[in-house]
C-alpha cells in the first residue's frame, strides 16, 4: 500500500488515483448489471409460464422490487 511517507507521489494523487478507480469499479458494475438485466429480460419475454416464474426473481433482484411489486407481476 502506497503512503505518502513510503512513497514520492503525493497523497493527494493517490486519493485522486483511489477514487477514479472506485468510480470505475462502480461503472463497470453497471454495465455488468445492464447486460445481465438484458438478457434476463429478453429470457423472460420468450419464456413460457413455468420459466417466467424464475426469471421474476432475477428481475426481481437487478431492480430492487418490493415483495408487493413482485407479487403484482406473479
């Protein structure tokens, strides 16, 4: 771990560096999410009862429904 008395780069650019690559992380994360949100989606409009029925919990999860709203799409 990089401190700025073990190292000649200032602290404040390694505060920079360390949230440039949080906010990467975080982005990544989303798209990660967007394409499985994707997919699972598209499953879910193609699938037939019993499938579907799955997919509600992957859906589910990816957009942070309430048991309510899962309730209403069952």
């Amino acid at each position: 771990t990089l401190t700025s008395s073990s190292s000649s780069v200032p602290s404040g650019a390694i505060d920079a560096l360390t949230a440039h690559t949080d906010h990467v992380r975080r982005e990544l994360d989303k798209d990660i999410n967007f394409l499985y949100l994707k997919h699972v989606i598209l499953k879910f409009m193609l699938s037939r009862e019993s499938e579907a029925m799955h997919l509600i919990k992957a859906v589910s999860m990816l957009l942070n429904f309430t048991l309510q709203e899962q309730q209403l799409i069952k």
